[in-house]
C-alpha cells in the first residue's frame, strides 16, 4: 500500500513521532503563527471544512503557498482538476459519501504489475484515516496528490450527480456546469497525468508549456474543422488504452 506522507518524506528532515498534521506542517516550516493555528482551529471546529482552506479565508495564509508547502513537505506532486480527465472507472473505486467526508476525488485506476494503483486528489493529503479508508474501500494501492478544495468540491458535485457517475473532462465540464472563472492556461499551476504503466508524473516547465502548445494547436485544428472534438477526445482514449 502507500507509504505514509510525513514531513521530511525522502529526505528533507523527518520528524520523529510519525507523520505530521497539517497545521503542524505549517508550523514547522514557519507559514503560521501558532496563534493562527488555534484561532483556525476553532473556526474550523465551529462550521466544520478543512483546515487549510479556513487559514486561507482568514488571511493567514496564501493559497499557493498552502499548496506549494504541502507538495513539497510530503514529496507529493500537485494535480490541477480543471486540467484533468476523471474516468468513471475511477470513479467506482470509491463511494461518493467517503469523498464528501474527506475531501477527495479518485482520478485515475491503471493496473501495475497485476495490481491496481489509484491515484487520488485531496485537499489535506496529512489526513492519513481518509488514504487508509480508500485503500481499504478500492482494495488499491493509493498514490496521493494535492488539490484546492473548492475544486475539489465542484468535481465532487459533477462527478456524483444524485447517486450515478459522470466523468469528467476538466475545465469544459466545469464551466458548463458552475458559474467560475477559468484563468488562461499560463497562470495555472501544475498537473498530473498517471501513465500506463501506473506511474503518475507531474508535468511542470517545459511539459507544462508543450502542453499548451498542444492545446492552441488542437483548437485551431477544430476551429478550422479538420477535425471535431469528438474525434480528438476519442483518438485521446485509443492512445490510453
């Protein structure tokens, strides 16, 4: 199964006692006060919601910065929702009241070496009871990654509408279906694809900048009507299967 996420995980000064919650992360890479903390605590013990996100709201902290600490404290790669296909077959692999519970979206299940992997987005990749329910649930090897809540939440409301399964295709899925603000492609952050062989890579610099290239390319292709999205959409499927 996946190892634990701790602090310091692959070298970077793992703290003895096991692995760190989060707001303990933050402390101990100086992003909050602790009189921060307490007064997030509270917030968060009164209207409920996720830790980071209450820090955020208070002004305690940066999103970015909340993100960039937790991928780099626990040597986890950072996934960009509005940039990600989430498949049904993900989907399966985890009950939609465990992903309201903890905040999360199964994105991808490859098999690996006669074993399935399943990599999940989290807004709190400290919360350890919520990667070891999914382990137990999708009987998977878990890869973790980290994500903003709010998308987190919008996935969620699109992926389980009223007890079925709907994929999602990123950013177009979401617009249609919220009101929101998608930022142009070069201001967003960085995202994961998991390959066949059940190895998820981050895609970052120049990755990042080919991809959006890629993009531009295929929406002149349709634009100009050599081909449809349907098409491309499916081609994409072939090359994955």
């Amino acid at each position: 199964m996946v190892g634990e996420p701790t602090v310091g995980q692959n070298g970077n000064g793992k703290a003895p006692g096991g692995p760190r919650k989060l707001g303990e992360l933050l402390l101990h890479v100086g992003l909050i006060k602790d009189h921060e903390l307490k007064a997030a605590l509270v917030d968060q013990r009164t209207f409920g919601g996720k830790l980071g996100s209450h820090l955020v709201r208070m002004g305690y902290i940066e999103e970015e910065k909340l993100l960039e600490a937790i991928a780099h404290q626990l040597d986890i790669p950072r996934i960009n929702l509005r940039r990600s296909h989430i498949r049904v077959d993900a989907l399966r692999s985890v009950a939609p009241d465990i992903c309201r519970k903890y905040t999360l979206i199964p994105v991808s299940r490859k098999l690996k070496n006669g074993a399935a992997k399943l990599l999940i987005a989290m807004a709190d990749p400290t919360d350890l009871d919520a990667v070891h329910t999914v382990e137990f649930v999708s009987n998977c090897q878990v890869a973790v990654s980290v994500a903003p809540e709010a998308d987190l939440l919008r996935v969620i409301e699109f992926c389980y509408p009223d007890g079925k399964l709907r994929e999602c295709r990123g950013e177009e899925d979401l617009a249609s279906h919220f009101s929101i603000d998608l930022p142009a492609p070069a201001d967003l952050g960085e995202f994961v694809v998991m390959r066949a062989d059940g190895d998820e890579r981050p895609l970052r610099g120049p990755d990042q900048r080919q991809s959006r290239e890629l993009r531009t390319l295929v929406e002149l292709l349709i634009r100009k009507k050599i081909i449809t999205r349907e098409e491309f959409r499916d081609l994409l499927d072939t090359q994955r299967d």
